[in-house]
C-alpha cells in the first residue's frame, strides 16, 4: 500500500505540472504495478489520478482542486466494456497545505474512458461540488445523459425521463400528458436499454449533436420479446445536453 502511494503521489506531480502522458517511473517498477490513470479538467482543475487495473490497489485515488488540497481514499470501480464507473460515498483524508489532514465524506458520480483519455466525474463534499470533464469530454457528459436516460426508459421513470428531454419537446407536453404517450399499453414495452458503443459528436445548424448507438429489448403486447438497435441523439444547449430524438423502431 505504502509503494501505491508513493506511485500515484509521482503522477499526482506529473499531471499537477501538466503534462500529458505518464512514463515508465522508478516507483512503478518497484511494485511491478501498472502507472495510474490521469484524468485532467479541461480548465486544469480538478484532475483526478486513479489507478483502475484489477487488484488490491484499484480504486486508490487523489483527487487535487487548485485552492483546496488533495483528496485521497479508495473509491469502488466497476468496469463495463472500456469504461470504468464512480457511484460511491467514500471516506477520504483532505490533504491541505499548511493545515493539518482532516477525513472527509466525498461522493463521486463518474464515467472514466482511459483508452481515449475522456472523463466526466462529479464529486460532492461538505456543500461543495466539483465537476471534472476533460478537454475532449463532451462525449462522456453526452454519453452519461443517454445513460441516465436509457435506465430511466428500461425502469418506466418516465419523470426523470421528461425532464432530460430537450426544454423544447418539454414544452410541447405536461410531465403528465408524456407520461401517457409513454405509457401506451399498445406499444412494445422496453424492459432493456444500454449503450451500444461510443458516440460521436457533429454539428447541425451550429448545434453539437451527439449520436449514441443503443442496444433495446422490448416486449410486445403478446409477450414476446425481440431486441434492435438503434441511434439515440442528444443536442447541447448552455453547456447541457439533453435528450433529443430516436431513429425509428423497427416493426415489431
């Protein structure tokens, strides 16, 4: 435990000075373990260094915000396909210049891509809250969106579905008026929804579109059950993205 630290406190000073990629240390060749990933905001704070490889050291992280000081604790990941996942309320020691170390509650919510360097995390402790996305971070943001929305379409959380819906399509119906349109026993029900590889973002009439590709198993009225795939499109509008529009199922 003690050699972890040592490692990620040397990635901890490289990306504090900025640079980009982490090289091979004499720390890391002593544990025989893997470098931490480094995951920097794009206006330089907060960055969070983590080390997500498999084993007794996964989860251990520093997570440094310029004028506060260095957060360290081990937080549980869960890895799905390339991505690595942050849901927990973890006890972490604030590490604070000139102050004396202090425990703190630290609530993470996150998606981490270590192959393309892309992150959107959002940390949470004593008030304050800390959104971390990196520089090419638009799509892990977008792509959290269409998670939270695809889980709230699979439970039938057709509250928290309208209200990712673009303010636009919000406004066409009531809560409760889409809610019925939802919920139309004629239609197949959608009892599986996931992500079905990374999206990529364009631009349309000057506004960022992100096309997520999603995988859904629905059931039809006789009880059967059929699975497709499809484009899921979100938009940014003031530095949100929100649910947008679907391609058209095909026949049940």
């Amino acid at each position: 435990m003690i050699r972890t630290k040592a490692m990620i406190r040397v990635a901890l000073v490289i990306a504090v000075f900025g640079l980009t990629t982490i090289g091979t240390s004499a720390a890391t060749s002593r544990t025989g373990s893997s470098n931490p990933a480094v995951f920097r905001d794009r206006d330089g704070s907060p960055v969070l260094v983590i080390q997500l490889q498999p084993g007794p050291n996964q989860g251990i992280f520093d997570f440094v915000v310029n004028g506060v000081g260095d957060y360290h604790g081990i937080v549980p990941v869960r890895q799905s396909a390339q991505i690595f996942h942050l849901q927990a309320t973890v006890q972490a020691v604030l590490l604070r210049q000139a102050a004396f170390p202090g425990t703190v509650s630290l609530r993470f919510e996150g998606e981490l891509d270590p192959g393309s360097g892309q992150a959107s995390v959002d940390a949470w402790t004593a008030g304050n809250h800390y959104h971390l996305v990196t520089a090419n971070g638009l799509e892990a943001d977008a792509a959290k969106v269409a998670r939270r929305g695809l889980s709230a379409l699979a439970a039938r959380d057709w509250a928290t579905l309208y209200t990712l819906m673009e303010p636009q399509i919000q406004a066409l119906d009531t809560e409760q008026q889409f809610a019925q349109v939802m919920a139309d026993p004629t239609k197949p029900v959608i009892i599986a929804a996931g992500l079905n590889g990374r999206g990529s973002v364009t631009r349309t009439l000057g506004f960022p579109i992100f096309t997520q590709p999603v995988m859904l198993t629905a059931r039809k009225p006789n009880g059967s059950t059929f699975t497709y795939t499809i484009n899921l499109y979100l938009v940014l509008e003031h530095s949100t993205w929100y649910l947008l529009s679907t391609d058209t199922p095909p026949a049940s």
